[in-house]
C-alpha cells in the first residue's frame, strides 16, 4: 500500500499541469452540483410551512380574447362574496386585494417627517388571511387589529423602516399618513415570514364590507387575488362547478342588464397553492415564478 501511494504522488507531481486541471475540474463540478442543488431545493420548498397546504387552492381566471387565450391571477373583486354567501366545500374564503399608495409620511420630532414613495406589498386583507397563513404576532391580534378601518398591522421589518428599531408593543398607536390625508393607527406587528412563499406583504390593511355594483362581476384584476381552503371531504370539481355557475348567473344577468356590444369566453381554474410558484403561464408583476421543466433540466 505505502509503494503504490509513493508510485501516486510521484506521478501526481510529475504531471502537475494535469494534476491541477483534474482537480479543479473537481472543484467546479462539485460546486455546479451544490448551487443547483441549493436552487433546485429552494424553488420546491415554497409553501411547505402553510398549515392544510394540500386543500389550499388559488382561484385564477382564464380567457379567450381575440381568438388569444391568456390567464389572469385575480378574479373578479366581488367574487369573494359570492362564494362565502352561496358555494358549499369551503372552510375559508380568503381575498388578498393588492392596494397601490403614492406616499407613506411619518412625523418625526425633531427632524423632518419621513416620506417613502409608493410603499409596496400592500393589501387588503381579512382575518381569514391571518387564519390561514401563520404569522407570529409580536404585538397586537388578528381580531382587534382588523376590526377598524382606519387600523393597519406592518410586520416587524416594515415597522423598523418607518419608526426605527423598537419594541415590537412601542410601535401600537404610532400613526402613518397615507397619500397625504389618510391616517392609519397601527395596530399590530407580525414577524417577517422566514420560509419560501408568495405571501410578500409587508403592510395589511381591514378589508371593508362593500356593495359591488354588476359591472364589477365582469372585470377581473389582477391584484384582486382570492385564495380557497376546501373542506377535508370537498370534491374540487363540484366547488369550481359551483364558482362557475355563480359566475355565469352574474354575466346573464350583466347582458340582460346593460347589453353589452361585445363578448368574451371566461372561465376559473382552482390552482394548488404548492404549484403556484410554477404557474409561469399565468403572468404577475409581483410574484416571480419559477420553471418545473427548467428546473428538472438541471436535475
């Protein structure tokens, strides 16, 4: 053995230019393997952490709009209502409504009031969403936090970039002034979400009860999104059957009303919340997706 480990590193140091490609090559290999490793188990663990994950779905819209066919993330914004009031299968409704904001002002003593220009990752939310993804309240409750329109709930880094490092119970009742004549008291902190998913929000506002006039059951926004967590023993297909009817009652009862001059074909899919991530086909200005056949590629 110590013969052929010597005969070894001779030849390893007589051919030291081949020895050092061989082992660099190694090297590279090895790092190549670990970055996409790394990467690959990354894009798979989106939404491994969110509790009955495999009865959460996504309501998306799909079109055909000049013989062109095209999905849309949100759904039209009193479709949320429609289905708490009238679809069976369901133990939570959830919308998620994207909210646009030109400023945010906070009153600073002492010093001049800090101005942030078109805070993102707004919504408008409901308990419902605090039900089903599972923040950490560090200061304040889902409850009395969105039963006042005029609260707002940051999570704890949002809360640091407005007031500054604090305790998370000294950011309650700090006010913020939205658009310059809107202010919001907040109300409670959640902990910054640690693991993979596509709920990014950082700030949360009460969504408020509201009468839909008929026209908003034919638009469809995609900042509207409404998440769906079925019952244990729900058929998925006798739910969308459900979704689909209630949709199409509300576009007969559009045409009879307003008759309108043009037409299109829509329909509703109900994405599993663990291929979201993947949905490439359905295009968001906010949610970067990920490719399966890129990603088994480099497997």
């Amino acid at each position: 053995m110590s013969t052929n480990f010597k005969t070894l590193l001779r030849r390893l140091v007589r051919y030291r230019l081949f020895t050092a490609l061989n082992v660099l090559g190694l090297a590279i290999g090895i790092a190549a393997c670990w970055v996409i490793y790394t990467l690959v188990s990354y894009e798979f663990s989106f939404e491994k952490e969110l509790p009955a994950r495999d009865r959460t779905y996504r309501l998306v819209t799909g079109f055909i709009f000049d013989e062109k066919e095209s999905y849309n993330g949100g759904v039209s914004a009193p479709m949320y209502q429609g289905i708490r009031e009238q679809v069976r299968g369901i133990d939570r409704v959830v919308p998620v409504f994207g909210k646009w904001l030109n400023t945010a002002k906070v009153e600073r003593p002492g010093a001049e009031p800090l101005i942030v220009e078109e805070p993102g990752f707004t919504v408008d939310v409901d308990t419902n969403y605090f039900a089903m993804v599972p923040y950490t309240w560090l200061a304040g409750n889902a409850r009395s936090a969105m039963n006042t329109a005029s609260n707002v709930v940051l999570t704890e880094s949002r809360a640091k970039s407005y007031f500054g490092a604090l305790d998370p119970q000294q950011y309650i009742g700090k006010t913020i002034i939205y658009n310059d004549t809107v202010p919001k008291r907040v109300a409670g902190i959640v902990k910054d979400i640690e693991w993979s998913t596509e709920f990014k929000a950082q700030e949360f506002y009460p969504m408020q009860s509201k009468v839909y006039e008929l026209g908003a059951w034919t638009n469809t926004n995609g900042s509207d999104k409404v998440y769906l967590q079925l019952s244990p023993s729900a058929d998925t297909a006798k739910v969308l059957a459900q979704i689909t009817a209630l949709a199409t009652k509300k576009w007969n009862e559009f045409e009879q009303e307003r008759k309108p001059t043009w037409s299109m074909k829509r329909w509703f899919e109900l994405l599993p919340i663990k291929e979201s991530h993947f949905s490439t086909y359905i295009k968001e200005y906010d949610t970067r997706k990920a490719s399966k056949t890129v990603l088994y590629g480099l497997i």
